[in-house]
C-alpha cells in the first residue's frame, strides 16, 4: 500500500474521533472556522510571537502597517483575505502543481507559491530539520465532503440537519471558506510525523516539535505566517494551529510577524 493510500486510511478511521478528540482545529479534515476557546486555561498561558523570535526577524528596517493599507482584495492576491466573512466564490480554482513533498505523498500546491517552499524545506533541512507537507490545496469539492460528511455522521448520531451543520463548522471550514481552497495555505509538520503520530491527526503536540519551533522563527524569511496564532482566536475564529502557515510574500510576512498581527489585523 502506498503512503498515499495510507494516509486516506488514517485520514478515514480517525476522522470522526479526530474532530471530538481534538480541541484544535486540523485543517485535514479538522478545519474549524469558529472559535471554541474552552480549550485554553487562561489568556496567561498564550503568546503568539515571543521575544526571540522578533528578535530572530533582522533587519534595519521599521515594521509597520502599509501607510496606504492593503484591503486585501483580489488584485492583492498575497493577502487577501479568505475567512468565514470572506468566503470565494465556488468556481475559483487556483493553477496548481504538483508537489512531491519529501518523495513520499505528493499534494497539490498553488504554483504562486511552490519555489518558496521549496526553498523553506531546503533551508530547514539543512538546518537538520526535516519538513513535510501534510496537506496544501484543496479543491472546492473535496472540502465539501468533508462538511458533509461530518454531518451525516452527526445526524447519524440523531441530530437535526441544522444542528449537525453547526456543529461540524465549528470543526470544519464552511466550504468556501477554507485558506486550503485559496491555495496559499501548507499544514506542514515534522518529516517523520507518522511515526511520531502513528493516528495522522494533526493536533497541538506538533507545537514542541523542532519543526515546529523551525517554522515560527524561520517561515517569514520565506514569504509565510503562521496564520491562526494562540493569543489571536478572537480575532481570527480560529484555534491555534501551530502547522497552518499561508503565503503572504516576503515583505508581508515580515511586517506582519515583526507587529505580531494576524493577516485580518493587516488588512482592511
Ligand atoms: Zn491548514
């Protein structure tokens, strides 16, 4: 079998216990557009950038808001704005290509994006840290089956088609709604994730990970943010998923680290 085939059969037995178990907001097949913050203790215990890692972002340069500030509308494609109030539109579909994520499972990855991460992988593994690409584009359909079937299975369990779909939004992007589907989203995580996580459930452990800790101090050098950082899910309806970064372009992800905002505090 391959590793392909491996991973729809992770993806498949555990998807229903995934979207239970987990109080984070998996972006295969766990994205979650509301905001369920029973999951942190305090604000205390949260920081979305901290002081090493602003400090890790060198330059002589002056971080701050665009004096003419992006409203991040279609024509800025690096950072517009894709959330539950700023849905596309059903036929959009970026150019993709394919990517052979480390020669095991290959994804699909927007072309506008591909060479920077590229380079990202390439510059953290010769840091000695080895990165994956779990998931990347994902096509309008195929995050419709995932609403779906989270809600066929909560009717299953005798909830009204409302409440089912309810219930699944808070777990999984409204169709539409999904970064995944722009195509300048990567859940990216640990080269050996499946031996570190034989279930394939993306989940908050990641966050220790030297990946992980790779990616918060690195990623921006390359054009990426962390997009739904902890300390921010008021503002982005999003718990925090440390494997979630979005392409926003070098100069972008820089100011946007460096103010430790997130893409809806950068743009209109
Ligand atoms: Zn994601």
């Amino acid at each position: 079998m391959s590793v392909k085939n491996n991973l729809c059969g992770y993806i498949t037995v555990f998807a229903a216990a995934a979207m239970f178990l987990i109080s984070t907001t998996g972006c295969t097949p766990l994205e979650k557009p509301d905001t369920d913050q029973s999951s942190f203790s305090s604000a205390s215990d949260i920081s979305a950038v901290s002081e090493e890692e602003k400090e890790n972002v060198t330059s002589d340069k002056n971080y701050s808001l665009p004096a003419d500030k992006p409203d991040g509308t279609e024509s800025e494609w690096q950072i517009r704005l894709v959330n539950i109030n700023n849905p596309l539109p059903e036929s959009y579909k970026p150019e993709t290509v394919s990517f052979p994520n480390n020669a095991q499972q290959g994804v699909s990855v927007d072309v506008r994006m591909k060479d920077a991460l590229d380079d990202m992988i390439a510059a953290a593994q010769k840091d000695g840290t080895g990165l994956y690409v779990y998931s990347a584009y994902r096509s309008f359909q195929r995050q419709t089956e995932l609403f779906d079937n989270s809600v066929g299975q909560l009717m299953q369990q005798g909830k009204t088609k409302a409440d089912a779909e309810s219930e699944t939004a808070k777990n999984i992007a409204v169709p539409g709604t999904s970064e995944h589907q722009y195509g300048l989203a990567a859940d990216i995580v640990n080269a050996d994730f499946f031996v570190t996580n034989p279930s394939g459930v993306l989940d908050v452990s990641f966050d220790e990970t030297q990946a992980s800790k790779w990616l918060r101090s690195n990623a921006h050098k390359y054009g990426f943010i962390l997009r739904y950082p902890k300390d921010k899910t008021g503002i982005t309806k999003i718990n925090y998923e440390p494997w979630h970064y979005r392409y926003v372009g070098k100069e972008h992800a820089a100011n946007i680290k460096n103010l430790g905002i997130t893409l809806e505090e950068y743009v209109k």
